[in-house]
C-alpha cells in the first residue's frame, strides 16, 4: 500500500507528526507497535503550562491528573530551593489516546499492533501478528523512542552524546506523604549521579517515583530512595522503564526521504518532543506538495528545530554537566545561596533562556561571593 508520509511510532512527537502531516493534506500511516494506547507508556508523565503554551498549545482537562504550583529542588544535604512554575501530572494511557484521536480527525490512519521491523528505499516491512507487510512511502518519520534499532539501521548519528543517556526506573505509588503542591526533584551523586531523583504528586496520595541514572543502573538508587520516611506506608502499583536524553543533543536528524523525532533523535521532554513533531509533519506536508524528499530539502525541519530549540538544550547540558563536577557538599553550599531568592521572578526577567541562566548565576554569586570559587567547574 502506498501514502505520503509513513510515520514510525506514536510517541508524543510521532503523534504531532502525523497530526500536522494529516492536516497539511498528506495521506499518512502511522505504524505502532503496541496493542492499543493502554497498552505500558513511557514514564514520562508530567510537564508545566509554560512548555505548553512554548509550542503553542493548551493542556487538556481530558488527561490531566493533578496540578502543582511548581518544583521543590532538594540538594544532597536537604536544602530546598522552590521555584513556582504551574505544572501537572497527566495519565499518559489518556494523553496519548487523546492525541491519536486528533491525528485520525485530521485524517492519519493509525496501525496498532504494528511492529516496524526495516526500511529500505521507500517502503517498509511491518510485523503485523504472524504477517509481514511491505508499506511504500514518500517521506518516512521516525518516532519510535530510545534506542530503537530502525533507526541504529539508518545509518545517523542522532544524538550527539549518546554515552550521556541516563536510564529510569518509576513507579506508581500510593500513599506517598509529602506536599502535593509541588514536584521535588532530589540532586547529588548520592541520590542519584549524572541526574535526578523525583516524586511527581497525582492526588490523594499518589505519585509517580523516578530515579534517573547516568552512568549507572538506576535501580540501586531506586530502592535506596523507597527507603525514606515519606514511604513508610506506601504501596508500589506499577513499575516502568525508560531513558531520558536529557543532555545527549539531537545532532543528525535528516537524510533522504527520512527524518528522525523525539526520544530518537535525542530531544527530551514531553513538550520539547511534541514541538519538533509538529515541525517535522510540517515539513513532511510541504515535501509531498513539492514532490521533493530530498536531505536538502527536508532539512528545514532540523535548522527550524535548532534555531527554536538548540540553545535551550545546550544550557541544559552545561547545567548538568557543572553539576556533575561539583561535590555533593558543593552543590548544597551552591544551592543555600539561593535560599529566600525569589527565583522565579528574577527568570521572568528575560525570554532567552541563556539570560535567564546568566542572571540566575550572577544572582548566585551576588547572594555568596565565597561561590566564586566555584567558577572552575564552568570556564
């Protein structure tokens, strides 16, 4: 069977993809392995309303579970600095579902079930149950997550610092006690190295648990984590795994007729996935039209992508990678700094998000010129 646009894998970005690729009057196909949208989703399952309103859309009610007024931040010694920046759990069987639901209104026929298996030359080979199809395509999409061996077979270099990938375990837990106001992100080589430790409130009790782990399994920290007080009278209802290409860098995402989004190509976070989906399917759209797959051509979704996105990443990267040279002692000195600061007032000051980060540290060090010692870690 023949279509315009093939997109692989319904993660957010794929589902933005075949969405803005439907609605620029392409004829799409979007293939998915799982039985259907209950069937285990990522562990990523929150977000905040400003990344939202970033990519120009609105949360729905339909899948949020649990709003917060922003983040805790936790150093290794305990020192909290909180940042009110409104978010919200989601039940990720509803988001996705509810996206896949606006693909197919804009007229993608979306394939369950469906197990990409290799691409070649224009069309690919699907595991459907016991039968293999063959699918011809225009412009093929992938979106089929981390670590995905279609797109190892394409021969691209997605991520830049692939070896920076951390890995997650997360679980679902019922009575959790701590403030559900707000998510809490725990820092330090003993919480959990290279990342973050997290407790993202749902409700009444709820929450989802995560340890992200770079450079090591995250299962140790995981259990360690469990055994605080907060979980004296908790109950694990489900456990998931997953990656986080937090500071690993989309760097190849284009070839011929092929161009790579989300988790794949290195771009993390729900929002930041969905919004280079939306790019991508533009562009596939406006491919079709011009009867022009080419690398050159379809390469305006990856400069549209760095010109919107990149410094974004980039200062992330140098964020956690100073943080990853620092002492534990160190970055509770760093962070006690910046207790009593009004934070989220002084990052309203800018739209860029590397003024933000200038006038965070120069405030930083405003607050305890002794930090200035920390300078090493980040010249």
């Amino acid at each position: 069977m023949k279509y315009d646009v093939i997109v692989i894998g319904a993660s957010p970005a794929g589902l933005m993809a075949a969405w803005k690729a439907a609605e620029g009057g392409a004829n799409v196909l979007l293939i998915e392995r799982r039985e259907s949208f209950d069937s285990a989703p990522s562990p990523a399952d929150t977000s905040f309303d400003g990344f939202f309103k970033m990519i120009g859309l609105e949360p729905e009610e339909k899948y949020i579970i649990h709003k917060v007024k922003g983040m805790n931040i936790i150093s290794p010694l305990g020192t909290t600095i909180t940042i009110d920046a409104p978010g919200f759990s989601i039940d990720r069987k509803r988001f996705d579902a509810y996206y896949a639901e606006m693909a197919r209104d804009a007229g993608a026929e979306i394939k369950m079930s469906s197990d990409a298996i290799a691409l070649n030359e224009g069309e690919v080979a699907v595991k459907e149950g016991e039968n293999k199809k063959m699918y011809n395509g225009e412009v093929f999409v992938l979106a089929p997550g981390v670590n995905s061996e279609i797109v190892k077979e394409t021969g691209l270099k997605t991520m830049k610092y692939p070896e920076d990938l951390a890995y997650a375990i997360q679980a679902e837990i019922e009575g959790v006690e701590v403030d559900e106001n707000y998510f809490h992100y725990f820092l330090g080589k003993e919480v959990a190295p290279g990342w973050k430790t997290t407790i993202s409130p749902k409700g009444d009790g709820k929450a989802s648990v995560g340890a992200f782990v770079r450079g090591k399994s995250p299962k140790e920290y995981f259990d360690r984590f469990l055994q605080r007080d907060m979980f004296s009278k908790a109950k694990i209802l489900s456990i998931s795994e997953g990656a986080d290409q937090i500071i690993t860098m989309p760097n190849e995402l284009v070839s011929d007729r092929l161009m790579v989004v989300g988790g794949a190509a290195g771009q993390a976070g729900i929002a930041y996935g969905m919004a280079a989906g939306m790019l991508c399917g533009e562009v596939a759209a406006e491919a079709v039209k011009e009867k022009d797959g080419s690398k050159r051509f379809l390469s305006k979704y990856e400069k549209q992508w760095k010109k919107k996105f990149l410094n974004q990443y980039r200062t992330g990267r140098f964020g956690l990678k100073t943080i990853e040279k620092m002492s534990d002692a160190e970055l509770d000195e760093a962070m006690r700094a910046l207790e009593g600061v009004d934070i989220s007032k002084q990052l309203s000051k800018h739209d860029n998000v590397i003024l933000n980060s200038l006038s965070t540290g120069l405030l930083l060090l405003w607050n305890n010129p002794k930090l200035i010692r920390f300078a090493k870690y980040i010249l």
